[in-house]
C-alpha cells in the first residue's frame, strides 16, 4: 500500500539562466532545469528521492495540508 503525499513546489528563473525548483516544506529539495517543464519534472524526481530518504532514516515525511501554489503529488509506500 502506498500514501500520496502534495507538495508545494516554488519554480523562479535564474538569473543566470534556466529555472530553480524549490520545495518549501523539504528544506535541502531543489533542482534545476533549463526549461520550466524541465525543473518540474526534475523537482518531481528530487521529491521522491527526498521523502524516501527521511523513510529509510526513520524520520517523519512532512506532511503538507495548505497548497495555494503549484503542487506536486508523490507516492510512497507504507512502512511497518
């Protein structure tokens, strides 16, 4: 069984070109991309990356509950 988790996902151009992903929850989640989509796909990837690390180390995954922002969902299996 797995839980889906939504976060809010803060995306700004650089300027030194490209874009910055950012997760405002998930202190130490960002990326980047040279196109929007690109960081959106790659933030979409650091995010379950993130999550399944704080799982692995026994640590709570933050759990966001106030999206007035661009989201992104991720899904994560349960753990005993």
């Amino acid at each position: 069984m797995q839980r889906r988790y939504t976060y809010t996902v803060k995306i700004r151009k650089s300027d030194e070109g490209g874009y910055i992903a950012t997760v405002p929850i998930l202190p130490g989640c960002h990326t980047q991309g040279d196109t929007y989509e690109e960081a959106l796909a790659y933030i979409e990837k650091a995010i379950q990356g993130h999550t399944e690390f704080l799982q692995k180390l026994g640590r709570p995954v933050p759990v966001e509950t106030d999206h007035r922002e661009l989201h992104v969902q991720v899904s994560l299996p349960m753990l005993a």
